[in-house]
C-alpha cells in the first residue's frame, strides 16, 4: 500500500496530542519471527534499526505505537524510509538509548535538545535518566574535591596511605601508583583513574559513579558493596577483584580481565563485558538482565541458578561453567 504525503498528514495523530508525519518503508518483513528491519529519515540523516529496538524498551512511547502494529502501516515504495520531520542531530542517542538503556554522556545544552526530542517520543525513561544525571551533576559540583592530585601525590610518598571517607570527585589520577592505597568509604564520583596502578587498593563502599578506570590495573582490588555505576572500566585488570553486592550497572568491562573475580550478589544490570574475560569467576546470585557478554570467557565460571534469560551471550565461552539450575 501506498500513500502521499497529503495523505499521511492528513491521518489521526499516533499518540493523543502529538502528529507524527512520515513514511514506512516497504522494508518492514512480515515474518513476525524476524527481526523487521526499519530504515529511517530523521530531517534528512538516515538510520536503519529493528521494530524490536523502538518498540521494547518504551513500550508507551511514539515510536512503539507507530511500529508496533497497533496503528495502520503506510509504505513508501520508491524511497524504502521512514521519514520523520524532526532534526536527526540526537537520534542516534536516542536510538543507543532504546537498545542498551544507557544514557549518554552530554554538555548541559546538548542534554537540554536531546529532552525535547524525547517529549517529542514520548520516551518517559530516557527523560528520567537525563534528569538524574543532571541532578548528580549538580550535586557534584556543590561537593569539590578536598584534595588536588599535587596532595595526592605528596601523600602516596608515605607508606600505608589511607583516604578513607575523603571526596576526591572528579580529579585527574590517571597513571599514578595508587597501589594498596585505602579510599574506603570515599566519594570518587568521576574520578579519572586511567592506566592507574591501583593494584590490592580498597575500595570498599566508596561512591564511584561515573569514574573511569579504563586499563587501570586493578588485581586484588576490593570493591565490596561499592557503587560503580555508569563507571569505565574497559581494559582494566581485575584479576581476583573482589566486587561483591557492588553496583556495576551500566557499567563497560570491554575487554577487561576479570580472571577468578568475586562477583556474588553483584548487580550487572545493563553492563558490557563484550569480550571480557571472565575465566574462573564467581557470579553466584549476580544479576545480570540485559547484560552484554557477547564473545566473553566464561569458561569454568560459577553461574549456579544465575539468570540468563535476558543475557546476551553470542559467541561466549562457556566450556566448563558450572551452570546448574541457570536459567537460559
């Protein structure tokens, strides 16, 4: 079926107060089975997704009622997209955001535009997670760090360095030898520990959102009960941490060595361990909903009663893995 311009714009609104005037490619497949691939023209720049992606994650939205067969499907056969009037510079974003749940890292103004493109959607979860990054943000900036990376610097001159409960929020400590350090309990929020040593450091309880670890070396490090959220830790070294009940939502591990790592009770919501190593590990009671382990090592890992059914695991190495009673 075809249809024109003139009479798309004339069709009943998707939503209840919101017009949306576009074109369906003649490429949506009717094999519900497949994966429908949908090709798309926001204000001119082109994506191509699944009908699964815009209709999962925000069930209520726009774009889940206009694809999710409850609304009648209009196709353009000569020009094979979708055609939405709207400036294409954010939906890429909102496109990782409705395939991974993870909100991207923005200036204030970027955040500002990429809001009202989500009312526009009417992507109710994408709204909230901006604001709640917003509102930390601010929170962060009324908490300066009481030390500079100069004291820093001093201090691990001496042995048995503690900075326990201190906020180090958002300083530069990449590539200094942190190791055994004790920052327990401390407020690390974006703290850049980049190719740091931090190796038997201690970590335990600290609030580490958003901080980067990216190929810090990190063996032996505690992490019990730590919340990492949306942290970097892509390439690090964490052989035989222990991260147990820590919050490592959203967190990327791409990459990383977790060799015989202690993840019980961890949370790994949403987290990215595509090719990470994970040989040996214990991930007994982990969560692990929507988890990237694409192409990971898992071989002789512990996922006793772990649930898998929402794991992504294409290509991982599970020679093994203990995985009695995991749900799959």
């Amino acid at each position: 079926m075809t249809a024109s311009p003139q009479t798309i714009a004339c069709l009943p609104a998707a939503t209840s107060h919101l017009i949306l005037t576009i074109f369906i490619s003649s490429f949506l497949m009717e094999d519900s089975n497949l994966p429908s691939l949908v090709r798309l023209s926001i204000g001119g720049k082109k994506f191509c997704t699944t009908i699964d992606t815009l209709t999962r994650r925000e069930p209520d939205s726009m774009l889940a009622a206009v694809f999710s067969s409850r609304h009648t499907v209009y196709q353009d056969s000569e020009k094979g997209y979708v055609f939405v009037d709207r400036d294409g510079k954010h939906f890429r974003h909102i496109l990782n955001w409705l395939r991974d749940g993870v909100v991207p890292t923005l200036t204030d103004s970027e955040y500002s535009e990429l809001i009202r493109e989500a009312e526009y959607y009417q992507l109710l979860g994408l709204i909230e997670g901006i604001s709640s990054v917003l509102n930390k943000r601010k929170e962060d900036e009324k908490s300066p760090a009481e030390l500079t990376r100069t004291d820093i610097i001093k201090c691990i001159q001496s042995e048995r360095v503690k900075f326990r409960g201190v906020n180090l929020s958002g300083l530069d400590l990449s590539k200094l030898d942190l190791s055994f350090v004790d920052f327990s309990f401390a407020c690390l929020k974006n703290v850049f520990f980049s190719r740091a040593n931090l190796q038997c450091a201690k970590f335990r309880d600290v609030d580490a959102v958003g901080s980067n670890f990216h190929n810090a070396t990190l063996r032996e490090c505690e992490f019990t009960g730590a919340n990492l959220r949306g942290a970097l830790l892509a390439g690090a070294n964490l052989q035989s941490a222990n991260l147990q009940d820590a919050s490592l939502i959203d967190c990327s591990f791409c990459g990383a060595d977790l060799r015989s790592a202690h993840l019980q009770s961890a949370d790994l919501t949403d987290a990215n361990l595509e090719g990470a190593n994970l040989e040996g590990a214990n991930l007994k009671g982990a969560k692990l909903s929507n988890a990237n382990l694409k192409g990971a090592n898992l071989q002789r890992a512990y996922l006793r009663h772990v649930n898998l059914r929402d794991t992504h695991l294409e290509g991982a190495k599970l020679d093994g893995a203990n995985l009695l009673g995991a749900i799959r």
